[in-house]
C-alpha cells in the first residue's frame, strides 16, 4: 500500500511547515531547512517492498540533518540508500563529504550524525530498511557512508540498477516475491561493500544469490550477442565454467537454458510490435541473438507450441492476448 503527499495545494508558509512534519515522519526525525523564499511545491510518494520502505520524493532547495539530539530522542536504527535521479545532492557523514549525481546513489545511517544539502530542484528514490538486516561489520558500513556509488567499475552500477528496478516493480510483487527481491537487493549490497573493502566471501549463499544476479545482468545487456557463451560469461567474471554452471543449476536453470528464455520472451514481445511487420520474423530473430531465422522457429515452437507466425496470427485474432503479452 502506498502513501501520496503533495504541497502543490497550500499556500508557502504552509508548505514549509507540512513539508517538515512530511520529511521527518517519512524518514527519521530530521532537520529541514528550505533554501527557496517561496518554497515549490513538493511530493513524496512512499510504498513498502519485502521489509524495505520505498519512498519517491521531487521538491526544491533544502538542507536536512540529523544531529545528535534527534538521535537520542528516536533511537532508530535504520539504513537509508538514496538513488539520485535529478539534480545532485551533498552528503555528509562520519568524516566525509561527496557530491551524488544522478544516476549514482549513497548511504547514510540513521544512528550517526549526517547532513545532506540540495541546491536545486531534485527529485530521488530512498530505500529504508534495518540496519541490522545488512549483514556487514560496523566498521565497514561508516567506510562507505556519504559515498557516492552506481558508476565506474565494480559493482556500483548494477546495485543501482537493480533498486531502481525493484522500485519502479515494487506495486507488482507479491508478498513472497517481494520479500526475495528485497533480500536479493541486500545482497547487492553487502556484495558491493563487502567488494569495496576487499571482504568478499565467495562460498556465502548470499554472495552467490548476489553473484547471480550480476551475472544475470551482464548477460541481459549483451542478450543480442550471437557469440555470447559461459566461457565468455565465466571468464568476465573470474569465475570458471563449471562455477558459473552451480550457479545456475542452485535456480534449477541452465546457462544456455536461461539465455535461450531471455531472447524468446523478448523476441515473443517484438513479434507483435510494428517494426515486426515490416522486417519479418527473421529481423526479429537477428535483434535477439538467433543464429538464423529456422532454428528461431524450432526453438519458438518447442517453448511455446507453435511457430512465430502462428503467434502473430493468433495475437492478430485476440487483442487481449497481444495487451497482455506488449506488457511484459
């Protein structure tokens, strides 16, 4: 279930006081400083994921803190990943200070004094979770705090693409569902910090969920590759082969088993789309991967029990069918 607020409908003075009360309840107790003598309007749009708050917010100049008397008086123990996407915000905490720009994302620990500063319009996506549900040492977690993450090498920027994945998702995720995409996402980004600390512990069944979904993930981005192999992937990875396979098979999958459903659901999807029309099956079949247009339709009908053209037709004749499948 989510929750809405806006400011567009009050008047300035007000907006400051609601906003303030809004920030602090949706947070933790903070500190709100508008940097605009008329503020604009501000939104925050919150919903919850598998144990982890998920809040949108987009407003205009400001100052938060949270300082030591806040911390006594509310205690809370929580964790706070903030996905920039507009605008850039200034973080502080435990000795450090960096710019986060869109596309990049930072921590910040509500037990400890921190600070963030907004000098323009901003609009960001900040997951809540319990401090003690990311299983890191606490000497590692203030290492990384008001650092800014999601590019360069590593692992930065898959962690970012997958919370701001989760994010856009969460509405469509059930109970259970949700709780292993929550859990997948910590995973990430113990992962990340484990990484950036040189702690990783391979043979952790959390590491090997999270080594999966990054796996997963290099192999989306090259999906249309005709030449992509897990010799390829392992040796990506530094991992060998028949690691990459245990991987693999812990999901009850193969390698070539998992990338052969990637190409075919999205090939699936593009068949019933114009450019499908006018570049025929086999076009489609070259966008995903497909060494040719035959073994394509062999492998079309062994997943889905018929050929590529009969799915056009058949979409063509049910347009429920065709909405159902161009929404996936």
């Amino acid at each position: 279930m989510s929750h809405v607020l806006s400011t567009a409908p009050l008047s300035a003075p007000e907006r400051a006081e609601r906003w303030h009360e809004a920030v602090s309840h949706t947070f933790v107790p903070l500190d709100v400083t508008l940097l605009e003598r008329e503020p604009a309007p501000g939104s925050i749009v919150g919903r919850s994921l598998g144990g982890l708050r998920i809040v949108d917010v987009t407003a205009g100049p400001q100052t938060v803190t949270r300082s030591s008397r806040l911390i006594a008086r509310d205690g809370q123990e929580l964790l706070i990943l903030t996905l920039q996407h507009e605008g850039s915000s200034l973080k502080e905490q435990d000795g450090r200070q960096s710019v986060v720009r869109p596309g990049e994302f930072s921590l910040s620990d509500s037990t400890r004094r921190f600070r963030k500063r907004l000098d323009g319009n901003f609009r960001f996506t900040s997951f809540h979770f319990p401090r003690h549900r990311l299983r890191v040492p606490d000497e590692d977690l203030r290492a990384v705090t008001a650092t800014a993450f999601g590019t360069g090498p590593g692992s930065g920027a898959l962690v970012a693409r997958y919370f701001s994945r989760m994010a856009r998702e969460a509405a469509g995720l059930d109970g259970a569902v949700g709780r292993q995409v929550a859990a997948t996402a910590l995973d990430l980004l113990a992962l990340l910090i484990d990484e950036r600390r040189g702690r990783l512990a391979p043979a952790s069944p959390e590491s090997a969920r999270a080594t999966l979904v990054r796996v997963q993930d290099h192999i989306m981005r090259r999906l249309s590759d005709p030449a992509l192999s897990p010799a390829g992937i392992a040796a990506a990875h530094f991992m060998s082969v028949r690691s990459l396979h245990k991987l693999f098979q812990a999901e009850g999958l193969t390698v070539g088993g998992w990338i052969r459903l990637q190409r075919l659901e999205r090939s699936r999807r593009d068949l019933l789309g114009p450019d499908a029309r006018s570049g025929g099956v086999a076009a489609v079949a070259r966008r995903w991967g497909f060494v040719s247009a035959s073994h394509f339709s062999r492998s079309f009908r062994a997943a889905y029990g018929m050929t590529p053209s009969q799915w056009q037709w058949q979409c063509d004749g049910a347009p429920e069918a065709r909405s159902a499948a161009l929404a996936v």
